[in-house]
C-alpha cells in the first residue's frame, strides 16, 4: 500500500517513480543533461570556462563539519568558513549526491579511504567529502562507513557551496532535489589545482581516488 500510494503521488507530480538502481542511474542521467545543457548555454554566453579555478575564501557562504545532533547543540550550530577548510592548505575535496546512495557508498568512499596513505605521501593534508545534505545525515553515514576519523565529512545543508561553484545539479528524478554533483578537486589555499567533474552524477569515471592522484604526479 504505501509503495502503491508513493507511485501515485510520483505520477501526480510528474517525477518518474524509481524501482531499480538502474532507474535511479537514468534519473540522476536527466539531471546531467539539463546541467550540460546549462553549462552549454553558459559557454555559449561568455569566453571564459565554465569550471571554477578558485574558490573564493572571502565569500559568505559555509560548510557544516559533519557531527551528531547532540554535538550540533553543544556547539550552537557551529559552522566553518571557506577560509577555515581551505585557507593555507593543500586537500582533496570531493562531491557526492548523497549520503547512503549507492555508488557514493559503494565506490567513491570507499576508494578515498584506500587511497588515503598514498594521497598523504602526494603531500596532501586532508581529505574532503561534501553533500547536500544536513551534518547529521553525513555523520550517521561517515560512521557506517568508518571513515569518521580518516576522512573530513562537510555538509553543505542549504547547497550554496555547490550553487556559488556551479556544481549543483536538479535530482529531482530519484526524488533528491538540488544535490551536488559527483566531483573531486585538489585544491590548494583555495586555487583548484585539478577539477574532474562527472558528466553523469550517477557514475563514477573520472572523479575517482586513482584519478586524483594521477593529477598530483
């Protein structure tokens, strides 16, 4: 019943109801679309590239260390600055659409933290993993994954991060809303030094640990 009553709300508004990994591929495949199709348009209006090659550590905008609800009271909601993650410090930064989705939880974290004591040898001092999603959700997945400790969780709760770089895309397909698409990045005192970002955020081909440290070579 409440399967039937869900596709009956997906129909009503008109998002494709999702029934297999594949779907959700498909889903994520049309917000992929309608981002090349904005990144198209984007070009097509202005000579410069479409990729951000800084990230500007003056703007307002902030990430969320990912932390359970309890340390988020202890802290009154403490939020870092883009100058506090990044100013003064060469990291590894990458984006999911979310957290406990399949190919983030399957492949793309996972491969992080194998990566980590070559990525630290490369001179790295951290590694990043952002979503659109709330610090607590992260937290929650960062542990599932036992990578708390190894790897650096941000949430970007309200996707102003990802808007200001132009790396959000519309999931609306596999019922996720704006979400961040699927990226990495070595970026150092805020310059991006290599900026991969998947052309289908449901995949993972160029975004991935072992093409982040070719770039470092």
């Amino acid at each position: 019943m409440a399967l039937a009553s869900a596709a009956t709300l997906l129909r009503r508004s008109r998002v494709p109801s999702i029934s297999s990994a594949a779907d959700v591929i498909g889903a994520m495949r049309l917000g992929a679309s309608a981002l090349l199709q904005h990144r198209a348009a984007s070009s097509s209006s202005s000579s410069s590239s479409s990729q951000p090659s800084a990230i500007d550590l003056s703007w307002p905008a902030t990430l969320q260390k990912a932390r359970s609800w309890d340390d988020g009271v202890a802290t009154s909601f403490a939020t870092s600055s883009l100058a506090d993650v990044f100013k003064g410090r060469k990291v590894v930064i990458f984006g999911v659409p979310g957290a406990f989705t399949g190919v983030c939880s399957k492949a793309h974290v996972p491969g992080y933290l194998a990566a980590l004591p070559a990525l630290k040898a490369k001179g790295v001092d951290a590694v990043l993993c952002t979503a659109v999603n709330d610090p607590y959700t992260l937290h929650a997945w960062a542990n599932q994954l036992q990578a708390h400790d190894k790897i650096d969780f941000y949430a970007d709760f309200d996707g102003s991060f990802h808007r200001h770089l132009g790396l959000q895309f519309d999931c609306s397909g596999a019922l996720l809303g704006m979400r961040s698409n699927r990226w990495a990045a070595v970026v150092e005192d805020g310059v991006f030094k290599s900026l991969k970002i998947e052309e289908n955020p449901g995949e993972l081909l160029v975004s991935r640990a072992e093409d982040i440290l070719t770039s470092l070579e």
